[in-house]
C-alpha cells in the first residue's frame, strides 16, 4: 500500500483543486477500507480454522501447546489490524 508524505501533500495540493484533492482522499480511504475488510476476513477465517484444530484435540498436552500457539497467532493478527487503524 503506498503512503503518501506530508511534503508529497502539499505539491499536490499546490496543483490540484479541493474536490480533486477531497475525491482522491475519498479514493484512498475507500482503499484503505477494502484491504481492511479483505485482512478481516482472512484473520477470521483463520480463527475459524485455529478453533477447528483446539476443538478436535483430544489430547490435553497437545491442547495446552495449540493454546500457547494459538495465543500467539491472535496476538499477531491483533497487531496486524490495529496498525492498518493507525
């Protein structure tokens, strides 16, 4: 995803009117929203899978490992989302 600096800003700015600047805001923000949708759903469907696997486990050393693991996968998927949010 491409990110545009404050400095790139205001050349753009100094070319552009205010609804083409505010279409193209529009525009990426929309960008921005489908990603967010599109990692929604794979961080879901990836939950859905992780709860697949603990629940089929009969094991109970196999379950408590699945559970570290697991704790750490939703830590990742946590951080991946908050910082598509920044």
């Amino acid at each position: 995803m491409e990110i545009i600096c404050n400095e790139e800003l205001k050349e753009i700015k100094n070319t552009l009117r205010d609804d083409d600047i505010f279409n193209m805001i529009q525009d990426k923000r929309s960008k921005l929203n489908s990603y967010l949708l599109k990692v929604l759903a794979e961080e879901r469907s990836k939950e859905e899978e992780r709860e697949k696997l603990y629940n089929s486990t009969k094991d109970l050393m196999e379950k408590k490992r699945l559970e570290k693991i697991i704790s750490m996968e939703r830590s990742h998927s946590s951080e991946r989302i908050l910082s598509l949010n920044e």
